[in-house]
C-alpha cells in the first residue's frame, strides 16, 4: 500500500479563542497545535504533508520544513480548503485529510483509517464515532445495509432534522480518499447549505451516486477526534496529551510520584530509573538521562542532565549537568552553563555562561559568571565573579584545586591558578600566580572604648 499524502485543514480563524494569536498557534505540551496532526502524518509515514492555510499569513514561517503550505483563498468551508489543497496532490495518491486543530489523532488511527480504506476498496472512508453527548457534531447518515449515505450538518438551525439529531454516530472530520475520485467530486460541490460553505462531507453522497464505494472506521477512543474550538477545549485536550505524555515515560521506567502536580513537554527525554518527584515542570528539549532525581519543584527548560544527576528545588534553563553532579536546593543555571562530572552547584547559587570542572564545587550564596573553574576547586560562600563593567562583560579564569574563602569578589578579567587560596572577604582585582594564597583587604583595626563614646556623645 502506497503511503498517503496527508492534508492537513489550518485555515481557520479560531475567533472562539478570544487571542490574537492564531488558534492553529496556540501550545499544546510545547507543541503549537497544528504541529500535533503534522507529527501524527509524519509518524504513520506520509508520503507529503500539506497544510491548507488562510490568506493573513499567521502560520507563515511556523510550519516544519518536511511540510507544504497552500492558502485557501476565501473562508469557504472545509471542502474549499480540500479543493484548494489538491493541487499539491499528485495523480493516483490516497489522501487523508485531518482537522488541524485535532491535536489527540494518533499514527497509529491513521495507518489504522487507511488500512480500512484499502480493504474495503472504497473511494471515501470516513472516521467516525459515538457519543453519548453528539451536540455539534455533524451525525453520520446510513443506509439500510450500514452504509454511509452522508453526514447531516449541524452547524446552524435547518442543516439536520429532529429524526438525525437523535443519531449519536457523528462525523470525526477524518478521511480518507482515493484522490482522483476526491479531485472530480470537489468540482461538484455546491454551497447548499444555511452557511452557504463547500462541506467536505458533501463530496461522500457524490460518490456514492457515482456508484462508488464509501466506508466508515468507528474510532475506539472519541478522543482521538477531540477538536479545540475555545480554551476550555484546550485545556481539556491537554489535560489528555499531558496523560499520554506521562503513561509513555512511566512505561519507559520512568517514576513521576505525582502526575497531576508535573508538566512534562513532549520533546522531552527522560532515562530509565529516574525520578520525576512533584511540582516539576519539564520543558522544550530537556533531555534527563538515567537513575536521576528531579525535583521536587523543579523547572528544566531546554537543559541536558546526564546519568545519577541531583536537580531538587532549582531552575534550569538551557544548561549541562553531567554524569554525577548535583544542582541546589535554590540553584539558577542560566544559558551556557556547563556543571562536568561529580561537580556542584549548591544553595542560592546562580552561574551564568560558566565551564565548572569536574568534582568542583560551588556550595551556597554564590553568583559565577562567564568563568571557567578548573577541577577540584572549592568556591567558599559568597564567591562572586564581577564579570561586567559597565559596558563589556570579561571572563574569569580559575585553575585546578583553588580554594577561596568566604565573601571572595573576582573582578574580571582575572585569573587564578592552579592550588591558589584566598583570604576571607577580599577582592582579587590581579592575576594570582601557582599555589599562592591572595589577601586583598584593609588591615583590622579595634578601637577600643568606642562603644562608650558613642554613649557619651549620645549616638
């Protein structure tokens, strides 16, 4: 069987979502809804992907580059939008055609739905399914045999009557078709109908007094169809995309202790034996590798943990944590942060565009800014790189097992060697040779008395 060219509907304006962003736009699990159906067409094997626009241009630029883009030159209806896609349709392919803002439709319903189609050598086979609450659906119309004479609109009063309301089979707007015979229907489509739109569903009694073949595949799970029209729907179909994300990493070997409590996005990678604790937010590309500990409330957004990494009570964003190393409680990685083996990043502590070395530490109350840490070095409490002068920022340099004290400020552009010390509370403001220890304060002074002074004086 010949992989199908997939058509994806995406031209509509989405004006129930009360946002001046498209509504095909709008996010699903870090994935704009559109992308959903183009990722399923991708999965099951498409052999193209063509996605029928409108003419403003929202989705201009947004679409992957395995796909194609047609605009549907006037808001005439779903069978307009097909009409417009075929075109881009080659001669003798089977076409399926999916709503683009059905984000829950799975590869494996649409090898299943194609399946269907080639077995029974229909020219239209049409997903359906039953609800127990079918308002707004267009209900599916059959014969006395079960086959399928046409779908009865029900978008405005007048398009079904009582008799077809009470059908709960409604119409999924997922197809199928054999193209050649689509393309010839499309051409005889009329707008007869109270909105005076091209119906996709039309084209199947067209087929039929054509002598043709039009077939139904009942869809096991109605989710599957779900469509967003509000951001009510929204939120319910990515409560169930959220749910699927879950159950895929827990049957992967993956813990997540409180599920409703955890937002994982769908690029996300997670290893076996990890654990995802609660309130954590998994974001982008985040990749975790295994036997790591995340959370609990945690933010990771576009970061790369390797294996038996500790992240509790952190945020992370577009950082590495290798093999090992361990992250907060209260810890910021910033961008361009790199943490090599065994290292640390404790409490109340920010890096910034910083390389720290393998089994180097920086305990607590610390900010590291553009640095590269050598290994085995030990930060004290308080240790801050001045990296930025005002107008450029500079880096700085610290070597392999240095140690400095509490309340230590680096102004960059300065650099440490290997085995250096510091001294509690001073400002290294010049280069510090091999295995020297930098002191750089004002002497103490005690003055005695002073206390009664004051009193004397009156404060």
């Amino acid at each position: 069987m010949a992989a199908p060219t997939v058509v994806i509907l995406a031209a509509g304006q989405g004006t129930r979502m009360r946002s001046r962003l498209p509504k095909m736009l709008h996010e699903i699990c870090g994935r704009p809804l559109v992308g959903w159906p183009i990722a399923a067409a991708l999965e099951a094997g498409a052999r193209d992907v063509v996605v029928v626009t409108s003419p403003d241009g929202g989705l201009e630029g947004r679409l992957p580059d395995a796909v194609r883009s047609v605009v549907q030159p006037a808001a005439d209806g779903t069978g307009g939008a097909v009409r417009a896609a075929m075109p881009a349709v080659e001669h003798g392919a089977t076409v399926v055609v999916l709503p683009g803002d059905a984000p829950l439709v799975t590869a494996d319903a649409i090898t299943a739905l194609v399946e269907t189609h080639a077995r029974e050598g229909a020219a239209a086979t049409m997903a359906t399914m039953h609800l127990a609450d079918p308002s707004g659906y267009g209900r599916v119309v059959r014969d006395a045999s079960g086959g399928v004479e046409r779908v009865a609109e029900t978008k405005a009063p007048g398009d079904a009557t009582a008799a077809e309301l009470q059908i709960d089979e409604v119409n999924s707007s997922i197809f199928v078709f054999d193209g050649d015979r689509l393309r010839a229907a499309l051409e005889e489509l009329e707008p007869d109908n109270v909105q005076r739109e091209l119906y996709l569903p039309d084209v199947l009694p067209l087929l039929r007094s054509a002598g043709e073949v039009v077939a139904a595949h009942v869809l096991d799970d109605p989710s599957l169809a779900l469509g967003v029209n509000d951001r009510v729907q929204l939120a319910e179909v990515r409560r169930i995309a959220q749910r699927r994300i879950h159950d895929a990493h827990g049957r992967a070997g993956v813990t997540i202790v409180d599920p409703g409590s955890t937002l994982i996005e769908v690029d996300v990678a997670i290893g076996p034996d990890s654990v995802v604790e609660p309130s954590c937010f998994l974001r982008g590309a985040t990749s975790i590798g295994a036997g790591c500990t995340v959370g609990p409330l945690t933010t990771l957004i576009d970061a790369v943990l390797g294996d038996e990494v500790r992240v509790p009570h952190s945020y992370l964003v577009s950082c590495e944590v290798r093999d090992g190393a361990t992250v907060g409680p209260f810890a910021y990685l910033r961008p361009g942060t790199l943490l090599r083996e065994r290292s640390k990043a404790g409490t109340f502590v920010e890096i910034k565009n910083s390389d720290v070395g393998a089994g180097s530490k920086v305990p607590h109350l610390s900010y590291i800014g553009d640095a590269e840490i050598g290994e085995d070095s030990n930060l004290g409490a308080a240790t801050i790189t001045a990296n930025y002068d005002g107008v450029n920022k500079h880096r700085t340099t610290i070597g392999n097992r240095v140690r400095t004290g509490v309340d230590t400020t680096l102004v960059a552009p300065v650099t440490l060697e290997d085995d250096v010390y510091t001294g509690a509370n001073s400002a290294i403001t010049k280069d510090v040779p091999p295995g020297a220890l930098a002191v750089a304060r004002e002497r103490q002074v005690n003055l005695e008395g002073y206390a009664d002074r004051r009193r004397r004086d009156g404060d």
